[in-house]
C-alpha cells in the first residue's frame, strides 16, 4: 500500500520545477541569456528524450497523448530557442562598412 499517490507526487515535482524555474529565469543578467539560451536549447533535447519514454511506456491512451504533445512542445522549445539564439548572435557580428555611392 503505498501512502501518496505517484499523480500527487508528479504534481509536486512539477509546481516545484515551476517556481524554481521562474526564480532561476528573472534573475539572469542580460549579458548571460545567450549563452543559457543554449544549454536551455540543450536541455529541451533532454526532455524531448524524457517524453519520449513517458509516451511509449504508459499504457492509457491519455498518457500517450500526454507524452506526444510533451514531445511536440520540446520540439517546438528547441527550434525556436536554436532561431532565437541565432538571431541574437547575429547582433554581435561586425557590420561591413557600406558602400559609397560611385563605388562598385
């Protein structure tokens, strides 16, 4: 007999990611959020991973649904965290001078 239910668990864990993330996020320098947007971008792979696994193993169809919309979610975390850390890396490259008018 087990004395908290697994669901009850899982509901801690994940208001407790909630808040740990929210208090980890707004305290982020400006200078840091490129590099973090990285590792984060690596991390989302992780849980893409994880998804993966809790859609395969659970045995009810709304766990399975659950688990697929995690994997799209992830998905969708990385390649915009990828775009959006491009974008800003592209903002520290060295603009080319412009050309005069005359010149070819």
């Amino acid at each position: 007999m087990e004395a908290i239910d697994h669901t009850i668990i899982n509901l801690i864990i994940f208001v407790l990611a909630i808040y740990v993330g929210y208090h980890v996020v707004w305290t982020v320098t400006p200078a840091l959020h490129t590099p973090l947007m990285a590792v984060t971008n690596a991390i989302s792979a992780i849980v893409i991973v994880g998804a993966m696994l809790a859609a395969a193993l659970t045995t009810t169809d709304m766990g399975k649904v659950l688990g697929t919309l995690a994997v799209a979610l992830a998905a969708v975390n990385v390649f915009g965290g990828f775009l959006v850390t491009r974008r800003m890396l592209e903002m520290f490259k060295k603009k080319s001078p412009a050309k005069k008018e005359g010149q070819a």
